[in-house]
C-alpha cells in the first residue's frame, strides 16, 4: 500500500527546517518570522518570534539553540533567559541571504545562503556560485565548501566523516569529507536528481539513503548514493523540507507549502506540517 500523509498542522506561513528534538519537532516557520514546536499529541507552540525571516535551525551541546536570521546573514544563539544574541555573523561570507544549516553534536555549525537574489526578473550576469559557512562552538566563522550553486538542506553522516549537501540550482546532492578540524575536502557529485525534483531540505536514513524534498515535484523521494530512486511519496502542496523524527525516528515530518512568495504566505497562511511513517528510521544530524 502506497504511503500517504497525514496533515498535522494546517495554517504555518512557511514551514522550514523541521528538526527532532528533545520529543518535539521544531520548525522555522519562516515567512511569520518564528520558531515553533509541535508535541506528538499536543498542539503548537510559538517558541521565539523575530523581527524578520528565519531560517535553519540547531542546538549547541549546553542545549542552547541556534537560529539562522535570514535577511541580516547571522546566526542567533538562545540565552538562559530564552533572548537571543549573536552567535555569528555570516556577512563576509554569505552573498545573499543565509538559509538552511546542519550542527554536528560538538557544536560546529554549517550554513549556506542563495548565492543570489530570486527576486524576478533574475539578471543571469548576478548569478553567483556560493559558498558554506563553517562556525566553531565559540562563534568563529570561516568559508568552506565553495562553488555551490544554491546550497540547501544538509545532513552528517553518523560518523561525522561526511556531509552532504542539496544543491537546489543544479539539482543534485553533493557529498565533502569533513575533517577533524571541521573543514571539508574532497568533492564529490553524491547523486543527480530526478529531473522533476529541485531538492530543498534533505535528512538522512539508517541505511545510507536520503529523502529529499522535492519542491518542483510535490512529493518527497529517497534516494541512495548514485542517484537511483528508491522510493516516492506524493503531497498535495510543493515539499519544503523534511526530517525523520519520533522516539523511533520512523517518523517522516514534511513541510508543505502552496507558494514561496513571502507576501502570499503570510497572508493566507495555509501552509501545513504532515507526516507518514517509514520502514527505515532516520540517522546521523540532524
């Protein structure tokens, strides 16, 4: 029997970033400028409210999370008192705004950005290759990963040996060792997509495959290194991100969403959080 969604959520503006943790799925929900957290049984609850769009989302080992703020190319820390504080500022590095991020548990955080503007009509002379952001625990920050065309969703393989990354514009998953001291080397194409999939938000399975969603092609697929399609589930708005969550990670969270456009969204905020469940659970970060 083909798998099928269940709608858990129903009215976020702009679900982004899903992310398990500590029992809960946290969300950026980024076009109403918040975080919020869904409880399995529970409702939703706004976690931190900002000023302007949000973006990934992770925690340091003291428990403290991070939040990337989009437009101003910085990422936030939590304090104690639940206010947020610079944590570290992407500007020298990002050339566009900051997006999606993956933690790895000691704390070493790496964040993309667009490269460019989206805004229409897009000029192909302002086209721009982008680059990773690296930043140590302390909030020292570094360029890596370069020449990436739209960088996305990310995930760390178990061991934190490697990291893979969706590139959005050329509609692949690209793959770079990660050293010891948090660099990353040796590029590698992981797997060409299918031509219908422009992958955003990626998490990673058990068994070494990774669910993408697919924004172009409403639907979630998995995927194994090489690029072979593994598997494929509908949804019935364009999938955003998606992340592998609950006590037994078999939980398939995604994020849906009718439109990208800022105004739209958070003017009809009919944008949904569904999930189904999976044979395979969820491994590595987040």
């Amino acid at each position: 029997m083909s798998k099928v969604f269940q709608t858990l959520i129903a009215d976020l503006a702009f679900g982004e970033a899903p992310r398990w943790h500590d029992g809960r799925l946290y969300v950026a929900d980024m076009h109403a400028h918040r975080v919020v957290a869904f409880s399995p049984g529970g409702g939703l609850e706004t976690i931190a409210q900002f000023d302007a769009p949000v973006g990934g989302l992770g925690w340091l080992p003291t428990g403290q999370m991070l939040v990337v703020s989009m437009h101003d190319r910085r990422v936030l820390r939590q304090e104690p008192g639940g206010g947020f504080v610079e944590h570290a500022n992407l500007s020298e590095i990002a050339t566009w705004h900051a997006n999606d991020m993956v933690v790895a548990p000691n704390g070493e955080a790496y964040v993309g950005n667009f490269g460019f503007s989206l805004d229409p009509p897009i000029d192909p002379a302002n086209v721009k290759m982008a680059k990773l952001a690296r930043i140590s625990p302390d909030g020292a920050v570094e360029a890596v990963g370069e020449e990436l065309f739209f960088p996305n969703g990310m995930v760390i393989t178990p061991d934190g040996a490697t990291l893979i990354v969706a590139e959005s514009a050329s509609r692949q998953l690209t793959a770079f060792a990660r050293q010891a001291d948090g660099t990353l080397t040796d590029r590698r194409l992981w797997a060409s997509l299918p031509p219908d999939v422009t992958p955003d938000g990626i998490c990673l399975d058990a068994e070494g495959a990774v669910w993408v969603a697919g924004l172009s092609a409403n639907a979630v697929v998995r995927i194994e290194e090489g690029g072979r399609e593994l598997d494929r589930i509908a949804t019935d708005q364009q999938a955003v991100a998606c992340m592998l969550g609950g006590d037994d990670r078999r939980t398939l969270f995604v994020c849906t969403a009718d439109t990208t456009d800022p105004a739209t969204c958070r003017a009809h905020p009919n944008a949904r959080l569904v999930a189904a469940q999976v044979d395979v659970p969820g491994a590595g970060h987040p």
